[in-house]
C-alpha cells in the first residue's frame, strides 16, 4: 500500500499542471479568435416597449420680487390723563350782545403837517427903472473872444441872451434867447454872466428884473 500511493501522488500532480496549462492555452485562443474575427460590435438600438406618455414643457416666467419699504414704526402710545373729579371755578364771560343806540365818538382827524412850498422868485419884465450894464453894451463886448470855428466859417450875427438880476443887479442866471452857432452863443452868454448891472427898481424899490442883451459878433472887430 505504501508504494502504491507513493507512485499515485506523482502522476496526479503531472496531471494538474498539464491540465492547467491546456486551459490556459484554450483560453488565450479563443480570445485571439474573438479579437480578430469580431473586431466591433455593431450598435444596435434598443426599443422600450410600453405605453408612451406625452411631457408638456411650460416656460415659466422668473418672478422678481419687489422690495417693500419697510414699514412705518408704531405710533407711540398717547398716554391722555383722566379728568379729575374736581369742579372747575365759574368762568364770567362778558356780553357779546351789541349795542346799536350807544354813542360812538369819530376818531380825531389827521394832524396836517405844514408843508412850506417854495414860490419861484417873480421878475419883472418892465419897471420905472430898468437895470443897464455898468460900462454899456460896450463893456459887454470888450469881454467877447471870437471863437475860431466862427471866424474860420465867417460867420457874424447878433446872439440874444436873457439875463434874470437881482436886486443888487447880479446875474443870477442865463438864457440863449437867439443864438448863431459856432460857439458863438457859448461866449456871449459868458460874457453877460461876467456883467454888473444897476438894480432895477419899481417905486423907488431895487427888484428883480429879467432883461434881453443883444451881443454883436463882427469880423470887421476882430483885430
């Protein structure tokens, strides 16, 4: 018995490896077959049978929310105080009935304020006295310069200047009644405010008087 299963033991190992090894080639080959004879596998579809429902796709709009203002804080709480018990003192209201029959006095008038309006002075045209230059005319036209836009332009006439006197014979003031131009006009009316005349007088009284000189302006005179 004892060399009976040493001779056993060895073919049965021998048998193992050979088995394995020709499983192993079997396996590589038919993967080597399977490699070059079906290189791909062909796509199929697949088809869901069943019964088929219908899907509707709505758009469903975005909704913004708006933001609120926050709001108001709560009014504070008035606190009002009870009425107390205590009577109030009596209140004398006075009549307010009107009575028609009672005597109203006007008011007093407004208090006139003296306004004092000043009278231009009054000149007299013609008195018994009439006023003359001290010197004459003469002396009037011994003050004349010619002006030289005149005497260029040779120009001459007569300008007529109505001097207003005062009672001392002082010329107060000056108008050119009648001028000629040229600067003309200019220098006579200088030429009388620069005149002293007697005071004109009325009953024997110096007055004011208003008088119309006459100034020559000649070529001929100027030297």
């Amino acid at each position: 018995m004892g060399l009976l299963k040493k001779i056993v033991k060895p073919e049965t190992r021998f048998n193992y490896k050979v088995v394995i090894k020709l499983s192993f080639i079997l396996s590589l080959s038919v993967m080597i077959f399977a490699f070059k004879f079906f290189p791909y596998l062909e796509k199929g579809s697949i088809v869901l049978e069943g019964p088929q429902e219908l899907f509707t796709v709505e758009d469903i709009q975005q909704t913004i929310h708006e933001k609120l203002p926050p709001p108001p804080p709560p009014k504070p709480n008035i606190i009002i105080a009870a009425p107390s018990d205590e009577l109030l003192e009596d209140v004398d209201i006075s009549s307010t009935e009107i009575d028609f029959t009672e005597e109203v006095s006007a008011p007093p008038p407004p208090k006139k304020e003296n306004i004092v309006i000043e009278e231009e002075p009054t000149f007299f045209v013609a008195v018994e006295e009439m006023p003359t230059p001290v010197g004459g005319i003469a002396a009037i036209q011994s003050r004349i310069k010619y002006p030289e836009i005149a005497r260029r332009a040779g120009l001459e006439g007569t300008v007529y200047i109505l001097a207003y006197l005062s009672e001392e014979g002082v010329v107060v003031k000056t108008e050119i009644a009648k001028g000629i131009g040229g600067g003309c006009d200019e220098e006579a009316e200088k030429a009388v405010k620069e005149t002293r005349f007697t005071p004109g007088k009325q009953r024997g009284k110096p007055v004011k008087v208003k008088v119309m000189i006459p100034v020559k302006f000649q070529l001929k005179d100027v030297s």
